[in-house]
C-alpha cells in the first residue's frame, strides 16, 4: 500500500510505510478490528442526506448494511473469532500480545544494528569465536563485526553470503 494512503506509525524505528500483515498485525491490537464510528448512520439519521439510486434494491442494501445494532454484533463476533484464532495459532496469546512479540521480533531482526552476537546466532555458531571462523574475510561489512562494530541489518544481508560460505567451510574443518 502506497505511504500516501495510511502510514504505520506502530515502530518509532521503522520507515512508516506499511507492511502487508505485519503493520496489520501491529496497528490492529483490538482483537483484529480497529474501533470506529459509524458517521454514515448518524449522518442518514440527521435527515440532511438520504440514500439514492435508480435501484430501489440498492438503496435497500445500503440501508440495512447501515444498522448500528448489527454492525456492533458483526465486530464483536469477528473480535471473538480472531481472538481464538490467534490463541489457537500462537500456544494461548492475546491479540495484544501477538502484536507486541511480532513488533519487537520485526524491530530486532529489520531495524536494530547487527553485532557479533547476532551474526554468530544467524550463521549458526553459537558460542564461537568469529575471528576463528570468518578471518579470511576481506568483505568490509565482515570485517567491521570482526572489530566488534555493529553494522546496519541491510549491510549485513550483502555480507552474509559470504560469511556464511565460511561458516560452512569451517564447519568441514
């Protein structure tokens, strides 16, 4: 979705532009469904406006999907149904849990700088040193970790094939 139309505002890090599911997710906390004002009833009911069309089956449509009552009744099942929806394909969260873990995994993973730590963990070398495995480098986002900096996610992402191609020989070693 285009930036000039909605904008995720839900992570002070990220660019705010929103993200298929993943904005989705974080922005609608309120069990799927965002609260909101029915103003077409309230302005039908002023008598200052009125449905027309050629199509009297039209109109008809139109006003019965305007009912107050029904639409309140439509968000709670749904809110219900998403709600078991979630626990039952998260183990027993919440709506605003799913929304804060996925905030906080998305933000660790896309947003925050990469460190030797998080490097090993991603090559899967756990407990390894990072000199012993990656010292041949001579790719500069490598070895910048290697100096203990931390590097942006995106730079890392073009310097993993080759420090996971170490990884691999060493791990043969």
């Amino acid at each position: 979705m285009p930036d000039k139309i909605a904008k995720d505002t839900s992570d002070p890090l990220a660019d705010g532009v929103v993200t298929p599911l993943i904005s989705c997710i974080r922005c609608h906390v309120e069990s799927g469904l965002r609260p909101f004002r029915d103003d077409q009833t309230r302005l039908l009911a002023s008598g200052r406006v009125d449905l027309r069309s050629g199509d009297p089956n039209i109109v008809q449509r139109a006003a019965e999907f305007y009912d107050e009552p029904r639409l309140q009744r439509q968000i709670e099942f749904d809110r219900s149904t998403y709600d078991l929806a979630v626990a039952r394909a998260t183990g027993g969260l919440k709506a605003e849990e799913l929304a804060a873990a996925l905030g906080r995994t998305v933000r660790n993973f896309a947003y925050l700088p990469v460190g030797r730590e998080q490097a090993a963990r991603e090559l899967g070398l756990w407990g390894v040193d990072l000199h012993d495995v990656l010292s041949t480098s001579h790719d500069p986002i490598v070895l910048t970790l290697l100096e203990g900096r931390p590097v942006l996610r995106g730079q890392w992402e073009s310097s993993f094939p080759e420090a996971a191609t170490l990884a691999a020989a060493w791990r043969e070693k």
